[in-house]
C-alpha cells in the first residue's frame, strides 16, 4: 500500500483513516477538499482540479481521501489500493454533527477539516447509498481492476482495518 484512494460518503471517516495510514505508512496526505476549495469555498475550475489530481497520483506514494466522482478515475486508475467506506447515511450524519462539534465548521486545513453543512449537503448524505454508490462502484468496477479494493462498512470495521496493519499501535 503506497499509493491509496480513500472514497466515501462525506462525513464516512475518510479524513480520520486517511491521517491514520499517512502515519502509520509515512506517506503523504492530500485531502481533496483542501484542493478543491479556497478559503471562501469557491471550487477549483474542474480543469484545474484534474490537473492538480494528476501530478498529485503521478508521485510514488501517496494517501488521496475525497469523492468527487468526476475525477475519481485518476485516482482510482493509479492506486494499488481504494479504501471505499460505505457507511450508513445516519452514521455519516452523525459524524458530519461531531466534526460540526469539535472544530465549530469551516476550514482546519491542518487537520483535513472542510466543514459547510447546508441542506444540499445532507440530502447528498442522505441520498448517497442510493444515488451515489452505484455510481462509485460502478468506477471501481472500471477503473481499480488493478488494486486491492477494501470496503468497509462500519467505524468498527475501520478501525479493526488500522489495528491490523503491521506497526499499528491501535487497540
């Protein structure tokens, strides 16, 4: 594992177990949020994001955690491995609520925090198994052929994931 796509529905852990295998793997980290918005939440042109993806998984290695489907396929064209966490709807509110908690919403680039909850967003959450899974699995089907493809599909399996990787100090 060197080069690693983490996808999944926002509030699904991504950041979280991205930060923890860029760790624990010592490999860095890129959140796409942080790339795609600036500091007023206006999104890259999509051009430009793609560009920017590109150099980014041209690296040896690297941890990626964002969606975005439309340029996923760069992402999951070049990862030998796609962490998808397919989590329940309400889990991932739940978690978009405690991240609302701890860091009071906006931008904690230092930690891989975008937080803008707006009613689009929690329909998305909402509607993500749905709508937007098919579509996700769909990508991996095409374009991760290659990789090693772990799903999973709850914060227990997640951090029975980290626990068991080689130099884990997780319990």
């Amino acid at each position: 594992m060197r080069r690693i796509a983490i996808i999944g529905c926002g509030g699904s852990g991504k950041t979280t177990v991205g930060r923890r295998l860029a760790a624990l793997l010592d490999v860095p980290m890129t959140h796409l949020d942080a790339v795609y918005y600036d500091a007023d939440w206006n999104p890259l042109p999509p051009e430009e994001f793609a560009a920017i993806q590109e150099k980014l998984v041209a690296e040896p290695q690297w941890v990626i955690d964002g969606n975005f489907a439309s340029t996923l396929h760069i992402r999951l064209t070049n990862a030998d491995t796609v962490i998808f966490l397919d989590v329940p709807p309400l889990v991932c509110l739940w978690g978009i609520l405690q991240r609302r908690r701890r860091y009071r919403g906006g931008q904690h680039a230092e930690q891989g925090v975008y937080d803008r909850i707006h009613w689009g967003f929690i329909t998305y959450v909402l509607g993500y198994c749905r709508r937007m899974r098919p579509k996700v699995r769909a990508l991996i089907a095409e374009h991760a052929t290659h990789a090693r493809v772990i799903t999973l599909t709850s914060r227990r399996a997640a951090r029975r994931f980290l626990a068991g990787l080689p130099g884990s100090t997780m319990t």
